[in-house]
C-alpha cells in the first residue's frame, strides 16, 4: 500500500467532498500519488462498502415534504430492512427493541403515507406509527440508492425522480 496515501486518507477525504467530480487523475496529481494507487485505493474502499458514489437530487425534483415517522411493533427490523432498499427512506435507526425511526420524504403527504403502508405490508403482525411532517430544504440532497426498487407494488413507480430539466422544457 502506498504509505503516501494511507497517511493522507483525510485529505483524500476532502478534495472528495470539496469535488465528488473530480478525475482520479487529478485527485492524484493534487495529493501527489500515483493514478493506480489512487484508483486501486478508491476501488477497495467501494468494494468493502466504506465508500460509494451515488446520485443526489434536488427535492425539487424528488419532493420536500418528509416525515420522521416512529414505528413500534415487533417486526420493525423487518421494517427496518425493508426500508434501507427504499428510495423515498432517508434514514432509519432501530431505537430499542420494537421501536424504530425513519426519516422519509415525498411530493405530498400521501407520498409519504403510501410508503408507510408499502412497508407495514410488508411485514407480519401489527406496526403502530407516530408521524411528524416538515420540508426539506432546498439546498439538501436526497440519495438514490436503488435503481430496481424491488417491493412489487405499483407506488415504486414513482419513489425514482425524473431527472427534466424544470423551465418548461427548454435547455439552460
């Protein structure tokens, strides 16, 4: 391993950060190691799932409004699974035993009601939630993480945001 770039994993870090665009070339040049040492590096990082490159959208095209919802039951590590492969879910944490909370947008709140009932339907037994509404800020990006949402029901449709531009069709 090229001692240069192990030492310097936090200003890798930054330039990442600072550019999540930028070649592996440059990024090379600019932290002074090699193309193929940076590359391989990047390429174990992502294979042992420390690190991934995703799309993030503006909730101008995937929605602002979103809900910490909090789930009791006692399959919500079902919930909790099921969840983590859904493009509208932000973020899920297990709470405690039975009890969980997911951070979930959507355009409306039906949107974010319809994901709710995706996910308690797909679980066995019965699952008690407590929802709070809000809007994400403009400025926030949500992450795509699954291109082939896999829950068989016809809301998934949706939970992918079309990427057009917003100015009635004309290019900017």
């Amino acid at each position: 391993m090229n001692k240069g770039l192990e030492n310097d994993g936090l200003e890798l870090t930054r330039k990442l950060v600072e550019n999540p665009r930028i070649s592996i070339r440059r990024l090379a040049n600019e932290l002074g190691v090699s193309y193929i040492a940076l590359r391989d590096r990047l390429r174990k990082l992502s294979h042992k799932g420390l690190i991934s490159f995703t799309l993030s959208v503006s909730p101008l095209l995937a929605g602002s409004v979103a809900a910490v919802v909090r789930v009791h039951g006692h399959r919500v590590d079902d919930m909790l699974s099921k969840a983590s492969r859904c493009n509208r879910v932000i973020a899920g944490l297990k709470m405690g035993e039975g009890e969980a909370v997911l951070v979930i947008y959507g355009r409306d709140k039906g949107d974010i009601v319809s994901v709710i009932d995706v996910l308690r339907n797909n679980v066995d037994g019965d699952v008690e939630v407590d929802i709070e509404y809000g809007r994400l800020p403009l400025d926030f990006k949500v992450q795509i993480r699954n291109p082939h949402p896999d829950c068989n029901n016809t809301y998934c449709n949706s939970c992918l945001p079309l990427l057009r531009n917003r100015n009635g069709g004309r290019n900017t």
